[in-house]
C-alpha cells in the first residue's frame, strides 16, 4: 500500500496474477491499493481500509462478487463506498448481474489498461461526489 491522495482503491480477486497487475497499474497512478482473495474475512478488511471504490471480480471460489455486494451494501459505516464489479464474463452478461445486484458499475477485465483506468477515475470521482469530497485534481 503506498500513501497516495487520488483515492482508495480495494480489489476483491482470486487471482493472483491479475490481482497483483492491475494494484501495480492503479498505484502508479496515485492510488492506494489494498487486495484480498475474496475468502474469509474479506467483508471485515474492506471495513478495515475504508475504501472509496471497491473492484469486485464476479466469478470467485469464496464469494461471487455479486454475492459481496448483497452482502456488504447493507453494512453500517460503508454505504458510500462505490462497489463496482469486474469480469471476464462478457459485457451483456456483466451488465446484467449489475442490475441484479444492485452494484454501482462494472469494467470488464478485458478493457485496455487506457479505458480501465478512465473507469476507475470516473467511479472514483462518483463515489467522491456523493460523499461530499473533492475529486483529486489530475
């Protein structure tokens, strides 16, 4: 984790390769990024960290990520984190388990590294406004 100020950013993934790859592309973008495997304790390290966005990988072992937004939505204290989910399902199909969840968004896994990264900074910047903060200045 670095001490960076454009936001705070966990990714929920069991895939480690992945996982470690995109927290490299985020932090060298002046994020601070935190992991987790999506096993147990996954819901109370979210809490820990205190994200404004959470990256949520659909197809997990543990817990689908569209389970861990029915499951954490409703926690006290972390209503105005933006939970959005990504995937390698495609879009059609991404998009969907959104509206069935109730997440804030998606990205697909398979986006470039340049429309991944515009994602993240418009979730980033949604879930800012809707807290109340000031988006980071790019």
């Amino acid at each position: 984790m670095t001490n960076n100020d454009n936001g705070r950013i966990m990714v929920i993934d069991d895939d480690a390769a992945f996982t470690l790859s995109v927290k490299r592309m985020l932090e060298r973008q002046g994020y601070t990024v935190a992991i987790h495997d999506g096993g147990p304790g996954c819901c109370n390290e979210v809490d820990r960290f205190g994200p404004d966005l959470v990256l949520v990988d659909v197809i997990m072992p543990f817990l689908a990520g569209d389970a861990f937004v029915g499951l954490f939505k409703p926690r006290p204290g972390m209503t105005n984190a933006t939970i959005v989910l990504y995937s390698g399902i495609n879009d059609a199909a991404l998009k969907k388990k959104v509206l069935e969840c109730g997440a804030h968004g998606h990205i697909p896994k398979n986006d470039s590294p340049i429309d991944f990264s515009r994602k993240v900074a418009a979730y980033i910047q949604m879930s800012r406004k809707k807290n109340g903060e000031a988006a980071p200045l790019k």
